[in-house]
C-alpha cells in the first residue's frame, strides 16, 4: 500500500484493534512465564517487583478507591529505605503475600489468586503507595507481602474503546481533521512566507531567547488548519518551543489539550508552564507528579475547591469505617461496615464527579498522559488543538485518544530516534473472524505498531506538514558531527554556548588530560581479543523465560568501561555527571559492580536513556564476534540515540572489525570515529591487571 493513497477509516482501526490484542497477549503471556518461572528475588533484581513490604497504612484516594501505603518489613531492612526496584507510578501491580522460598506452585498460585491488583500512584525512597481495582477493599493481609509489575491491560482498553469509535464512525461524521489525517483530503495550504502573514507574521514572543528555527515552528503550528509536525532532533529545544506555542494559543483564546506517552513527559510541560500563572489542569494521577505540577493537579483541586469541601466530608467518613473495619472481630459487623462503605462510595463518586466536570469544563489548558485523555473526566469534553508531544514514542492507537475530541493536532517528537517499544514481533496481522462477521472491515496488509503517527503522516503528506528545529544546546559540535550529516541533512548547528565546551572546562575543578580534552573517544576493540558472550551460553541460566533473554554481554569490554570511569573520576569529573549506556540488559548486569564503587553514575540501556542526557556518555556496544553479527545494534534509530546523549564528551567502545559488517550506517559510524575520533586501542594485558 503507498502512503501516498488514503487509507480506509475502518480497515485502519479493524487492523489496529488486532494488534493491539496481539500485542496485549504477549505482554500478558510475558508477564506471567516471568512472575512463574522465577522467585520473588529474582523478580526484584530485575526491577519488576519489590518483596519483603508491610503495609504501613490504609486510607480512602481519589474515585473512592482504597490505598495502600507499603513500606519495607522492620525485619528485613535496617535502613527502612526500599531496594533498588523498577517500579514506576503508572503500573499495574499484584500485592499478594510473599510466598515462602519452599513454596510450590500450587501455593504460588493460591497467594495470588488471594491477591489484590491495583494502579502505583507514589513511589517514595521509604514507601510506595497502591491504589487497589474495584471490589479489592475487603482483602485481608497477613505478614510479608510482595508487588510484582503486570501487563497494563488499562491502556489497551483505553486504546481499544477509540479503535471500535473510529471503526463504527460513518462517513458522514468524519470531520476534516479525521480526513486529512486519513488521507481522504489534503491539508490546507500554509503561506510559504509566514512572517509576511497578517495571521503570524507579527507575534509579540514572550520568550525572547527563542531562535529562528524555532519561532517559525510555531508560526507553522499556529498557521496550520489540521495538522503540523514539529520535527526536534536531540537538544533542540522541543518542549521549550511547545511551551511558547502554547502560550500563543492562550493569547488567542483557543482550548488546548495537551498529551505526552508518559507522566514524566506530561509533568515536564507542566512544570515549564507553571511559572507563567495560567490557569491549568493536570488530569491524572497525583501519584508521581512532581510535587511542583500537584497544585495544578485535579486530585488536589478537588480537595482544594468549595465543590471539595463537601467531598472531602464523605471521605472523611470512608476513612473512619476503614478504620473500624480493623477494630472489629465479628463478621456480622464486618459485613455490615463494607455495605456503609459501598454507599458511602456511590455518594462520593458522584459528589466528585460533579466536582470534577466543574474544574475541567472551566479549563482552557488540559494535560493527560495520551491514555489518560480517555478518563470520564474528558468525556463529551472538546478542544480546538490537541499537542501531542514526544508523538514519535506514541502507539498510534494511544494518539487517538485524545485526537477524536479535537479539530487540529500538532505533534512534536523524533522519528528518527526510538519509535516505541513492541513486544509481538510477528507484525503479521492474524485475522480472527469474530463470529463470522461479513461486513467486517478488511485488514491492511503490512501495517505495524511501529509505524507511529508522526511517520505515517509524515509518508502520507510529505514535508509540507513539518517544520524541523535545527539549533541543538547539547552537545559539541563533534559529538554533534555525525548524527547530523547521516540522519538531519547536514541541518543541525550547535549553538554557540556548546560548540566547543569539554569537561575540563566544566563549572568545577577538573585535570587537563587527553580525557577531559577529547570531546568523541573511539577505543576500539577489533582483534578478537574482547569476545561477546550470549546469555544461553550461561548453564544456570536456562532460557525460559529469562530475565535477559538471549542479551549479550562482553566482560573484557565491561573491563574497559570500568578503566575509563575511573579515569575520568580520578581526573575530577563527578559520577553524577556521567552515564554509561549500551543496548544489551546483560551488559547492564556486567557492569552493576559500577554503581558500588560509583554513587551517582548512572546506567541504563539506550532505549531508557532516550530523552536524557549527561556531561560525559560512555557507550559500550558489546558485539564482537568473528561473523560480524550485530543484531538489533543495527538499528540506527538505536545508534542515533546513544551517540546524542552527551553533551562534551562522548566515549564509544567496542570492535570495528564486527561492527562495520553490521550495516552501511555502521559502516559509515566506524568510518567516521577512526578519522574524527581520538583512536585508542586497549592492552588486553592491562585490562586484565585491572
């Protein structure tokens, strides 16, 4: 199918709807071969549970739900600080009890059946907090309990209410914002000199350090009837330009809805807008918002305003009869309780749901995560501009949520970066004839969650649609070299504060030395000396459902990360200011000692640093072996990434010899650190000293 041809409204959401399910299925059947075939300590380590907790209280949250405040077990921890863990607000968790280590299966299974699921809604360093699903206020804990992270079934369904929308819309109703965006009409035309327009041409700006590239996003953004993408490689100041677009829009009395893939990205909107002293409103859990965006938050409003006030009586009163609940022996009086409790609840819900359609429909400014924006909050609610921002990181199906109460979208993000993660490898859509449904619409062939929507409009109406921000305030401009020939057209220009900044120039002391005066470091490991290993290569570590999957690591190249560390430690650098990211989870694991030695520094895999970004990066790609395999290190989405964290000094490790064989922009990366980089290559002998 070319992207150029519209594409049928029904067929889409028809092909949508089943891969989200078959994407959902192995997220589900993932979770549980995990929480099966390994203990409860072995989940912690990989970040995808927390055992050992006690719950330390129990109260009445927002929507009347039940939440529980667990903090570690006084017998297990002496710091009463929780472990590292994975655990983020958002996610979906069991809390059951912790089965013992002998505990068979069968066992396993009972505790969890007994279990309760709930929503994270606070992650602090001493206590996280659960809000319990529906019907689960009346389970009773005894002991140890554990959390352990489940399939996200909400967003799924979230995603897959607005599919069957879109799927049952009739022609009739589609509004030209859905046709453009389908490709049944094109996008009305822009001036192609907006400065000279009477609509934007003269803009009061409000943030006057805003640079060229950036004001005419916004012009574009503001002038565009349905659609506008706003293109920001790394460091270019994408949220800053979103926060004046915004802005621009108040100014002219237009209702925005403004959504992001995660909390963290919505809160970072939030907090930048705060300081402007517009009213605005963050839908969502109050859990993990940083506390400088919970005034604006609908949890504490509700609490704050008048409408509050009478709510917060009846949950005074839910608390107290969660109280006695504990008090009491008999089960007569139990009962008794939980029924107040249930009418109580009814009461709440609507008392706060009034509450609520209140603050919202009074809001000209409205923030959710992209799943979020299809809470009851929102419901019926309508907005003249949706912003979507990191839309490059988005399922498709998540955007659509908010776009259908909307007349215009503008998306900003990277496609050129990470697209989101996808667990069901198997694009292939498998059709499943529910109840032999003849009018079902047919499935596109080849499409796939990858293909976000800043792509697909992208390949739909061409570079008309878009406007890319070209001055990046990260990185050096070597650092910055390479990235921009291959992947931005030679467009990107390092503002002149970064061009040339090093770590030896950073604001503390910090040696002069051949590594704090390099900006792009290439030790290359090519000679066959610093093999990779697979994790299947581990005889206690039998695949089923391993934590690492097939990863791969490289011990002697884990050795050398290690070196550089404490090179640049011993010549004054902070560990704070400095990451070390590869691809591959086990490498992760090989290099956990660092963060002993280290305090501060900071490890995470490529796709987790996406966003981020520190003084010095080391990137360790692992793959060394005499076929010249790279697996997905040959994604260049993925390399794009790594090599645009840093911003004055950027170390890359690893074997040109296997690496240059994985692909032409490999090939070209190699290339490119042999002629440009400070080329060292390592001692086997002195690794192994270390």
């Amino acid at each position: 199918m070319s992207p150029k041809e519209p594409i049928d409204v029904p067929s889409f959401a028809s092909t949508q709807l089943a891969l989200l399910d078959q994407e959902l299925q192995s997220e589900i059947q993932e979770t549980s071969s995990l929480v099966s075939n390994h203990s409860p300590t072995g989940l912690q380590r990989a970040g995808l549970a927390i055992t050992n907790l006690t719950i330390s209280s129990q109260r009445t949250g927002l929507g009347g739900k039940t939440v529980l405040e667990l903090s570690p077990n006084s017998a297990t921890s002496s710091t009463g600080e929780l472990p590292e863990h994975g655990i983020r607000t958002g996610d979906i968790v069991l809390v059951a009890e912790q089965p013992a280590g002998s505990a068979k299966k069968r066992e396993v299974k009972e505790l969890e059946r007994k279990g309760a699921r709930g929503v994270v809604t606070k992650v602090q360093r001493a206590a996280v907090n659960v809000a319990l699903d529906e019907g689960k206020d009346e389970v009773v804990f005894a002991g140890r309990v554990w959390m352990v992270k489940l399939a996200d079934e909400v967003t799924y369904r979230r995603m897959n209410q607005t599919m069957e929308k879109l799927q049952k819309m009739g022609e009739a109703e589609y509004s030209s914002f859905i046709r453009v965006l389908f490709g049944l009409s094109s996008p009305s035309p822009v001036p192609q000199d907006l400065t000279a327009s009477d609509e934007v041409g003269n803009i009061e700006w409000i943030d006057l350090t805003l640079n060229d590239s950036q004001k005419d996003a916004i012009r574009f953004a503001l002038a565009s009837r349905e659609v506008a993408l706003i293109h920001g490689p790394p460091g270019t100041g994408k949220t800053h330009t979103l926060i004046e677009l915004i802005l621009q829009m108040i100014k002219r009395d237009q209702r925005i809805l403004v959504c992001g893939p995660s909390n963290i990205s919505v809160d970072n909107i939030v907090e930048r807008l705060s300081p402007h002293k517009i009213p605005i409103l963050r839908l969502g859990h109050p859990a993990r918002l940083l506390p400088s965006v919970l005034n604006h938050s609908l949890d504490v409003l509700t609490q704050t305003s008048e409408a509050g006030a009478i709510v917060k009586d009846v949950r005074a009163e839910m608390d107290a009869k969660q109280a006695s609940i504990k008090k009491t022996k008999s089960g007569k009086e139990r009962k008794a309780i939980y029924t107040d409790l249930k009418e109580l609840r009814k009461e709440y819900r609507e008392r706060e749901r009034r509450c609520v359609s209140n603050l919202v429909g009074g809001s000209k400014v409205v923030l959710a995560t992209l799943h979020g924006a299809g809470g009851f909050q929102l419901r019926n609610e309508q907005f003249d501009v949706v912003i979507i921002d990191e839309a490059s990181q988005a399922l498709e199906a998540q955007c659509w949520v908010p776009l259908l109460s909307a007349k215009k979208a503008v998306c900003a993000g990277d496609h050129l970066q990470l697209p989101p993660t996808i667990k069901s490898l198997n694009s292939k859509v498998k059709v499943k004839s529910k109840g032999g449904d003849e009018n079902a619409a047919p499935v596109i062939r080849g499409m796939t969650l990858e293909t976000t929507l800043f792509d697909r409009l992208l390949a739909l109406h061409g570079p008309s649609i878009k406007r890319m921000l070209t001055t990046q305030y990260r990185m050096h401009e070597k650092i910055m070299r390479f990235p921009s020939d291959e992947l931005y057209d030679s467009e990107l220009i390092a503002a002149d504060a970064v061009k040339a900044r090093l770590l030896k120039d950073l604001e503390y002391d910090v040696e002069n030395n051949e590594d704090t005066t390099e900006p792009v470091i290439f030790i290359d490991t090519q000679g066959g000396d610093f093999p990779e290993r697979n994790e299947d290569d581990d005889k206690e570590n039998p695949k089923k459902g391993s934590l690492h999957g097939e990863s791969k690591s490289n011990e002697m190249e884990a050795a050398l990360v290690r070196l550089h560390v404490k090179q640049l430690v011993e010549a004054g650098v902070r560990p704070e200011d400095i990451a070390v990211v590869t691809p591959y989870n086990a490498q992760l694991a090989a290099l956990a000692s660092l963060k002993e030695k280290f305090p501060g520094i900071e490890l995470g895999s490529v796709d987790g640093f996406q966003g981020r970004e520190k003084e010095a990066v080391i990137v360790s790609l692992v793959r060394s072996n005499p076929d010249g395999e790279v697996g997905f290190l040959g994604e260049k989405r993925r390399l794009n990434v790594a090599m645009t964290r840093p911003k004055r000094s950027l170390t890359v490790i690893g074997d040109s010899e296997t690496v240059k064989r994985g692909s032409k922009f490999l090939k070209k990366w190699m290339e490119f650190l042999e002629e440009n980089a400070d080329l060292r290559y390592p001692d086997v002998a002195e690794v192994n000293r270390e």
